[in-house]
C-alpha cells in the first residue's frame, strides 16, 4: 500500500496559535472559560477540556478569564466582556480580524456588503457584526436573486462581495460570477476582495491535486469543520472512494485494505497526534 500525506494536513497558524496560547495559560491560570469550542475539532477540544479548560456557550457564564476562539465573536461579545469585566484573551486569527476591519471600513464608507459564507458558522455569524444594516450574507448561487432584491431597495450603488476565510474557492468564484451576471448594471460599483484564507486555499488546492492519483482518499478532522468538510467535498469530485473520519477508530481496515493508492489530508484544526495515528494504522 502506497500512502500519500498531504504536506498541509494538519493545524493551520491560527489554530497553531490559539492552542498552543490557552496551553499556555491553563498551566498557569484557573477558572479558564472558552465561548464555543475553541477550535472546531473533539479531540482538540476534549484535550483542552482535561487541562481544565471550560467551555461556554453563553459569555455570562464565565467567571474572571475568558478565550475568544479563533474565528472570532460578535461585536457584542466584546461589549457584554467589558460590562462584565471579564479578562479577555482574544485569540481571533489575524485573517479573521482583517475582514472585521475590512467590512467596518466598507461600511462606515457607505458600502453594501454581501458576506459570502455559511450562516450558522460562528465566523460569519462574528463578521456580520461587523457590517452595519445594509449587509447580507449569500451561501448558494439559488439566492442571489432574493438577496438582491433587498439590496436594490436599499438605494445604495456600492457593493462589496467577501468571503468567510473557510469557504470553498470555486464556489465562492461561481457566486461572484453569477453576481455580476445578474447585476449587470454599470452605475453599481462592485468591489471583490478575495478573503479565504491561504490555510484553506493551500489544502483544498493539495485535496484535488492529491484525490487525482489516488484509489482512496481519508480526509481527517471535525465533522463540524467547515475547511474539513469543504476538503471532503472536493476530494469526492476526484475520487469516489473519499471517507471524512474524525479518528482512526472510524477507519473501517478491511474496506481500505482493497486499495492501493491512499491519500490523506486534514483539515487545518486537525492535530498531529490525530493524523500520525491514522498513518501508523495504515502501515
Ligand atoms: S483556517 Fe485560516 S482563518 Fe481560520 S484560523 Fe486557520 S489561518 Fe486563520
């Protein structure tokens, strides 16, 4: 059996960090309190949770220390922190805070925001804070009629197209298409600022260069993961025989046995540990 290890697969730096920063301090703080799951991924989380880390799912349950995860909060997080004086370590990744600026800036310059993304992922769910009224976001092609309708009724003639930093780049670039194809109209000022981060671009690039030479491939990470999940997507157009596991105790051994070529990847919140297991399973 040949296996392929993606050069990607694993922790991206904003996960990177985050982990190794709530380490850090759990050696040398109690009462540690993280809103959400500091990454999206159980066995990182389950790790931190018997470091004595707790996670929260509502910012007024925390007590003195609180983590903000790396894909960010709302606006309004920020706030009820400071009302409640908690002690804030904000781990956001750079890429994330970058897009908060962004959109601010957008939208204190008279700007229309069109957020493409997943609604339910605390990503997007933290930007759309950041975007004033006249914002929106658009997940699927099939929307954008709707969407638009909204912001022609909103007067203004200048629109700014973003991405959530985990989206996938060929569905990102179909939406844009599309946009512009429907909006078709020279007196909108269209502005596309292409915000999904290298981490995600760099795998998704690796998963379809990979998924071509293979006979199997096993993608590793969160089934909550929005960049795993997308890797997943994309390694199936090339290779039928694509598996999302999130351990090794997933991996079914006499299915996988029938293959000769593997192919591995992770996402970018995948550990190390959880990668090398599956490898050593393998060999
Ligand atoms: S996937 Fe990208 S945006 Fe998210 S933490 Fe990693 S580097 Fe930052």
């Amino acid at each position: 059996m040949e296996i392929i290890v993606g050069k990607t697969a694993g922790f991206c730096f904003g996960v990177s960090n985050a982990v190794n920063k709530t380490e850090e301090l759990l050696k040398t703080k109690k009462n540690i309190f993280c809103l959400g799951e500091l990454v999206h991924n159980k066995q990182v989380t389950n790790d931190l949770i018997s470091k004595g880390l707790t996670i929260i799912n509502n910012i007024e349950e925390a007590k003195q220390n609180v983590i903000i995860r790396a894909h960010g909060v709302t606006k309004e997080t920020y706030d009820k922190a400071k009302e409640l004086n908690l002690e804030v370590l904000d781990l956001t990744c750079p890429k994330v805070l970058k897009i908060h600026n962004i959109v601010e800036e957008y939208s204190n310059k008279g700007y229309y925001i069109f957020l493409i993304g997943q609604k339910e992922h605390p990503e997007v769910i933290g930007t759309i804070s950041y975007c004033g009224k006249n914002a929106d976001i658009i997940e699927k092609k099939e929307e954008i009629k709707e969407k638009l309708k909204k912001f022609y009724t909103s007067n203004i003639n200048k629109l700014l197209v973003l991405a959530q930093t985990t989206f996938s780049v060929e569905k990102f670039n179909n939406i844009v298409t599309e946009l512009k194809e429907q909006i078709n109209n020279k007196n909108i000022e269209i502005e596309v600022k292409k915000t999904i981060c290298d981490a995600t671009r760099l795998r998704q690039e690796e998963a379809s260069k990979i998924a071509k030479l293979v006979d199997i491939m096993i993608i590793i990470g969160g089934k909550n993961s929005s960049n795993t999940n997308k890797l997943y997507q994309i390694s199936k157009q090339y290779c039928k025989n694509s598996i999302l596991i999130e351990t090794k105790d997933e991996l079914d051994k006499e299915y996988v046995k029938k293959f000769q070529k593997v192919g591995i990847i992770a996402g970018a919140s995948t550990s190390q540990k959880s990668i090398d297991s599956v490898v050593e399973m393998l060999n």
